[in-house]
C-alpha cells in the first residue's frame, strides 16, 4: 500500500498533512489559552482530535469544555485527593491495574457481577466517587503510562480493559446499576478521550443483551467499536492478547491477584 493509499491513523508519528495542519491549528488555539505544552503536547491534543475526527471546530469546543471541567472540578490539585475508604470500596466494587497486554498496554479490570452497590454507597458517595475516577484518570496518564512506555520501550497511551459480568444477576438491570456505570462513563469519555484501546465485556448473560442496548446509548460510534461482549467461552480471545502468566487466575490466566480473598484488585506497579 502507497503512502497516498494509506488510513492514517492520527495518532503520533502516522498523521497525514491534513491532520498534521489541524494539530498546528489547534495548538496555536491552546498556546493562545496560556497553556502549557509540556502538559498539552501533541499526544495529548491527538487524543482529542481522533476523538472529533479532526474537526477544528468541535475539538476546540470538547477541549473548551474539558478546561472548564478541569477547573470546576479542582483537576491540578486532584492527586492531594485523599480517599481513605478505597480499601472497603473494592470490597464492593472489585477493580483495579493489573499488569500489561501483549502490546504493553495497562490492563484495567473491573469486576462489575460482584459489584454491590448498596453497601458501596453506605460507605461512600456519588460525588467522592466521582473525585476517585478523576484522580484515577490522571494517575493513569501521570505514572501508569510513563512506567508501561519505559518498560516497553515505545509510547503507551490507551489501555486493554476487561469488564467481568460472573456473578452478576437480575439486579444488574435496575437503574441504579445503569446511573453508576454512566457516572464512569462520563467522566472518561467527555474528558480523558481515547483512552481506552480495547475492551472486552466477558461472562455476559443472556440477559445483557437488553442491557446493552441501553447502555450503548451513551457511547460514541468509535468508542463502541472497540467493545466486544462475550460469554463464558473467552479464555482464547483474551489469550490473543494477553499473555497467560499475565492474565488473572480469576480469568483462565496464571497470574494471581493480590488480596483476592477480599475480592478485590490492588492497583500495582506495572509489570512487563
């Protein structure tokens, strides 16, 4: 395939000239802001261009609105955030990093048929949740993808993630279950774009299909189609990925998980 004939994917080092003229435009918008571009390099500004498709007009309206957000919501100060109940919140909500995909991507997993909502909101509450995921993001982008890029040797920017639906049951349809996972949602995609590489919904129900469907609804057309919803017959796909020593115990791998008797995934150093 010729350079001419070939998709370009926007990202760093493979954008062709009508992306690269919209990188220059739209860091002369964000210079213009004052902002920094040791903070706000040309990876980070990619992130949101893919995300608008190189539409100028939309990606400074996103990147407005992120600012915004960032200020609203105190982000330079976010990792002085002290969550002190995390420990009982993976209790009830078991995720966390673990380790890295063949790529050298961060694996993300969250075990969401264990998740019990009830008793995770004794503990804490939507808004402190919402300060978690945030700190969460730019821990990832901060520590967790420098570390995975030094130890691969190349940059590493997205991430493999893993939603494990085994346990799950009847209660996963009610609303409050839908309200949390959009509350997750919103802040990752309105605000840390193409973050995520690849997803894999694993030991879904029949019944997810109906879920599904609602929840869809929220994501955009490229974020979807990074998605794919398996059953209990997973094991090989996730293996085409990760390597088996890689992969937790609790998903057909060799790995075993830190204070799994708690039910629960520490975030951890990354490993090679």
């Amino acid at each position: 395939m010729s350079k001419k004939d070939k998709d370009y994917t926007g990202f760093p080092g493979d954008c062709n000239q009508t992306q690269l003229k919209a990188l220059a435009d739209f860091r002369n918008i964000v210079n213009a802001m004052g902002l920094s571009d040791k903070v706000y390099d040309d990876p980070y500004l990619l992130r949101f261009l893919r995300a608008r498709k190189f539409d100028i007009n939309k990606t400074q309206l996103m990147f407005n609105d992120f600012i915004k957000w960032r200020k609203e919501n105190d982000v330079d100060n976010i990792m002085t955030y002290m969550f002190e109940e995390l420990p009982q919140v993976r209790t009830y909500y078991p995720h966390g990093y673990h380790k890295t995909d063949k790529m050298g991507r961060p694996l993300y997993i969250e075990r969401i048929g264990m998740l019990q909502l009830n008793k995770l909101f004794e503990i804490t509450s939507e808004q402190r949740l919402i300060k978690y995921y945030i700190q969460s993001y730019e821990l990832l982008l901060k520590r967790i993808f420098p570390a995975c890029s030094q130890a691969k040797g190349t940059r590493i920017d997205q991430t493999f993630t893993i939603l494990d639906l085994k346990g799950g049951s009847m209660k996963m349809v009610s609303k409050q279950v839908y309200n949390f996972i959009q509350l997750a949602s919103n802040v990752g995609q309105n605000n840390y774009p193409e973050i995520l590489g690849k997803m894999y919904i694993v030991n879904a129900p029949m019944m997810f299909t109906g879920i599904w469907a609602m929840i869809k609804i929220w994501l955009d057309e490229k974020t979807k189609n990074k998605i794919t919803i398996l059953g209990s017959s997973y094991k090989d796909e996730l293996l085409k990925h990760i390597d088996i020593d890689n992969l937790p115990d609790f998903l057909g791998g060799n790995s075993k998980c830190e204070n799994t008797d708690d039910s629960f995934l520490e975030h951890r150093s990354m490993e090679s």
